[in-house]
C-alpha cells in the first residue's frame, strides 16, 4: 500500500494524453475548416483557441492532482 499513491499519480498524469489527443483533432478540424473556407478563419480559430484552451486546462488539472498526491502521501 505504500506505493499506492505513486499509481493515482501515474493515473492522473494520463490525463495528459487526452488532452494531446483532443488538441491534435481540433488542429485538423480547424485546418480543414479554413482550407475549405478560408473566409471563416476568424471565426473557426476563435472557437479552435476556445477548445485548446479547455483541453489544455484538462492536462494541468491533471498535472496538478499528479502533483497534489504524489506530495501529500498518506499512510
């Protein structure tokens, strides 16, 4: 049990991933988006910023949970 916490880190570290993956497909639907209309670019990258920003926020919560619980170890 002493390791345990060490795998809820490892675990909320994975959050990471989804945020990378969730960054990768709004970067290809946006470059799809504006090579299919390259009128709308100013809108579809204010909605692109909008879906990183809230990914990207997923990561660090992530981070920061990994870092809460590797720190306050109980037990």
């Amino acid at each position: 049990m002493e390791m345990a916490y060490l795998i809820g880190a490892g675990i909320a570290v994975i959050a990471g991933i989804g945020a990378g993956i969730g960054i990768g497909i709004a970067t290809g639907g946006a470059s799809q988006a504006i090579s299919r209309q390259p009128e709308a670019s100013g809108k579809i990258m204010t909605v692109f910023f909008l879906g990183v920003a809230l990914a990207e926020a997923t990561a660090i919560y992530g981070f920061v949970m990994a870092i809460l619980i590797w720190t306050t170890k109980s037990g």
